[in-house]
C-alpha cells in the first residue's frame, strides 16, 4: 500500500502529467502520419528523456506509443494509407466506410475500442506481471537463455511474414550485437582497430538510423510525393458508442484476448496482433463476404487487439528483461540509462515504479479519448504537410538523437550507417523488428550461455536439468518443429 500511495505521488504532479500530455500530442501527430511508425516517434523522444526524471521519461514514451498506434488508423481512414503498420491490417475496411460516408462512425470505433483494448492490455499487465515476477525470481541463466532463444525465435518466425526474410534480419541484428569487447573473454570482435567500435554498437544510434532514417531516403528516393489528399467531412465521432458496444461486444473481448496473449510472447508486438485478430475475425464470422468493403467488425476486432498487444508487451519486459515489441526494447534501454534495470528484482526494490508505470498505462488510455478527437478534427489540415519539408525536420531531430547517446559524432555515423542498412533491408522485404530485437537480445544469450557452461563445466545437459528450463526448451522446439512443417508443407503444394 505504501508502494501505491508513493507511485501517485510520483505521477500526479503538474511536471509530470503535462508531460505525458505532451507526448500524447507528439504520438498523435506522428502516428497520423503516413510512414513515421509509433516506433519511429517513441525514438524520437529518447533524447529528451536524457534530462528527465525516470517516471516522466518512461512515461512520456508509454503515451507517445499508445497514442501513434491509434493514430494511424487517421490516414488509413482518411487516405488509405496506413499511418503506422498496425494500421495496415484493416485499411481498406476503414477506408471503404470514408467512402461511404462514414467516417465518423468508423473512427469514432477506432477511439473507443483502442481504448478499451488499452484498457484491457494494462489489467493483464497489472495482475499478471507482479505474480510472474514472483515466478521469475526462481530463474537461473539456464531458464533467461531459454527466454532469449524465445524471443529471438519468435521476432523471426512469427514476427516476419517470411521465416527466412525474419531470420536474415535476425542474424544481422546478433552479428551487430557481437562487435566491441563486451563479452566474457573481454576480445574485441569486429572493431577493425576501432575505438569506437570498442565500445560496441550503441543501440539507440542504431535504432534511430534503421526506423528514422531509413524512411527520410525512402520518402528522398521517390522524389518526396506530395500527399493524395481525400476532401472528407468528419461529423460526431462518439455517436452510437454505446450501441457499438453492445453489438461487438464479442469482437472486443476476442481481439483483446488475442492481442494481450501475442503481446505477451516477446518480438510480436501490435503490428503481429491486428493482422492475426483480423484473420480471426474473418474466419469466425457469419458474414465473411461483407470484409473488405467496409465491415465494421474486422476493424473493431483489430483495433482492439493491437492496442491490448502494446499493453501486453511490457510483461516479458518488466518481468524478464526481454522486450516485447521495438517499442519496449527502446524503453528497456532508457531504463538501463536511468538505472533501473528491468527484471523481477525492480519489483522487489522499486515496487513504486511499477505501479507508476501502471498508473501511467491507464492515464494514457484515458487521455486518448479527449485527445483523439482533437487530432481527427485537425488531421486534414496535417496530411496535407508537404513532405519536403517534413522530412528535414525529422532528419535533424535524429541527428540531435543520435549525437545526444554518447555526446559524440560517432553517435550519428552509426546512425547514417544503419540508415543506408534499413533503407536496403525495407527494399528487399527484409523486416526491421527481428534485427533490432537482435541487437538487444544479443548480448543476453551470450551472457546466460556462457554463464551456463561455465557452471556446468561445459556440460550441455544443464540446459534442460531443470523442470522451468526443460518446459521452455520443449515449447522452444515445438515453434520450430511447426515452422519447419508448414514450410515444407506449403513447397510441397507448390510444387503439386
């Protein structure tokens, strides 16, 4: 209780809750932007969290991403251009109902299940992290090297639409995890008689370069189109709230139960979750042929379930240090900055965090109803930004990010670097998530690998001696058992 009582002293402050109404404007703006993913916006705000307070700073980067995951159903609404990926999965049903007429009805949807689907997720998270906390003080390397096989394997296999394109971008993100002399044996790896490179791959440079930059060359090699504006009159956005509810009430409660449980499983993340419910919604319904043409259950069921998976995605996070989605993997590296290193030991000697996080959680799904509305109102007016002068801006803002990592130059050379790399990955259908994730993950399956063996003497039988470790080994053999039958399965039809 007393935990409690100081976590709402932590958060209601006038500092701290116009922040987070800051970064909820940020996420909304960018989110409503065609191309800038939550992600993208999440590591924009990085930098500024250098000089805040650890619960401002987690804060304003919790809103910022609930805010550009809702935020991006307002283009695809709108123009049929998702403004984030997790938009894509129901753009045409949203776009048809604008055409139709109805795009107060469609986004007015969009707001109020992203919400209740926040809601949803921050219930989970609230019960389900504190006992699985209690649940990870009894892992050991053997059991956190599981973990970190897991999520690696699920960034490839079920974060990536192509297993072998989610692996490629695995193996660089590993690749770029190993170089600089933190590892066991304290050899530089891949510094080419670098200094800098000593130090390893600074990850927020990196992350910055392969989300941010990527898009400036992709938006400069298309010669930065202006947008295709739709003139469209957007009336009461809470009309029939309460018969929506009452009629999708089954969509919702599905796609926030499939959303919280692929947010949970670490490299899924919402983009994962709304194309997963969206399918689901569509094989279970009694009118599949209405989808596609503007059926509001598919976008209820999707927007439900994504914005639950981003709630969801802070369990394996605060629990076990595993990231969730790109999005937890920037705040786990934030909060390392900020000295709290995630795990279950930061519920034992900052429980006062976690619950400000919470608390942070549903301020920021309640502030999303007020402030959507807004945004939708202004949104014409910012679509039709031109992109040529878009695009410096943003450019300069991860210039500052990147220079502001390490208070160096060489902070935006590894930026400019893996700028060019993400540009050729995106290219060539090379998914981002999986080599971020990689670069995050890296260094923890190392560490527990080794710390294993050397325990066991270089015995590979102490990977599967315990019964926690044994289970998450088995379900770690069975996910791949799986992608290797399906993938076989479907050359042989091919081939048929």
């Amino acid at each position: 209780m007393d935990a409690i009582i100081q976590a709402f002293g932590l958060v209601f402050t006038w500092p701290v809750l116009a922040t987070l109404v800051g970064a909820a404007l940020f996420g909304l703006l960018v989110g409503a932007v065609p191309g800038l993913t939550a992600t993208m916006a999440t590591a924009l705000l990085v930098p500024l969290t250098f000089f805040m307070d650890p619960i401002p700073a987690v804060g304003a980067m919790v809103t910022c991403a609930a805010m550009a995951i809702f935020a991006g159903d307002i283009p695809g609404a709108l123009l049929r251009i998702p403004g984030t990926p997790a938009s894509a999965a129901y753009v045409d049903e949203t776009y048809a109902m604008t055409r139709r007429g109805e795009a107060e009805t469609v986004l007015g949807a969009c707001v109020l299940f992203s919400a209740l689907g926040g809601l949803f997720g921050t219930v989970v998270l609230i019960f389900a992290a504190p006992a699985l906390a209690e649940f990870a003080l009894n892992f050991s390397s053997q059991e956190y090297f599981w973990m970190a096989m897991l999520g690696l394997t699920c960034a490839a296999f079920i974060g990536a639409t192509s297993p072998v394109r989610g692996m490629i971008s695995l193996l660089i993100g590993l690749l770029v995890s190993t170089v600089g002399l933190n590892n066991a044996a304290g050899v530089p790896r891949f510094t080419f008689g670098s200094t800098d490179l000593m130090a390893g791959i600074d990850f927020i440079p990196a992350m910055i370069g392969l989300f941010a930059i990527s898009e400036v060359l992709r938006t400069m090699a298309a010669g930065a189109p202006s947008w295709d504006n739709v003139q469209v009159k957007v009336g009461n956005i809470f009309r029939n709230w309460g018969g929506m509810i009452v009629r999708y009430w089954r969509q919702q409660v599905r796609g926030n139960v499939v959303g919280t449980a692929i947010g949970i499983l670490p490299g899924a993340g919402a983009d994962v979750a709304a194309y997963v419910s969206y399918a689901i919604s569509k094989r279970l319904s009694k009118t599949p042929g209405k989808y596609g043409k503007g059926h509001l259950e598919g976008v209820v069921e999707a927007t439900a379930s994504n914005n639950a998976a981003l709630s969801s995605a802070w369990v394996p996070a605060l629990v076990f240090g595993i990231p969730g989605d790109t999005i937890t993997a920037i705040v786990i590296g934030v909060l390392y900055v900020k000295g709290l290193n995630p795990g279950p030991t930061l519920f034992l000697f900052n429980p006062q965090m976690i619950y400000a996080v919470f608390l942070i959680f549903i301020l920021a799904n309640l502030l999303m109803v007020p402030l959507g509305w807004l945004v939708i109102k202004l949104a014409r007016g910012l679509l039709r930004t031109p992109r040529a002068i878009l695009m410096p801006i943003i450019l300069v803002f991860c210039i500052v990010g990147a220079f502001a990592s390490n208070n160096a130059a060489y902070g935006i050379v590894v930026m400019l670097a893996f700028g060019i790399l993400g540009f050729f990955m995106e290219e060539n259908e090379i998914p981002i998530a999986p080599c971020i994730l990689g670069i995050v993950i890296g260094p923890i399956l190392e560490r527990n690998f080794v710390t294993t063996m050397i325990k066991s003497d270089g015995s590979l039988l102490t990977f599967i001696d315990r019964p926690i470790a044994a289970v998450l080994a088995l379900a770690l053999a069975v996910i791949w058992a799986s992608v290797l039958y399906s993938t076989f399965r479907n050359r042989a039809a091919a081939s048929a």
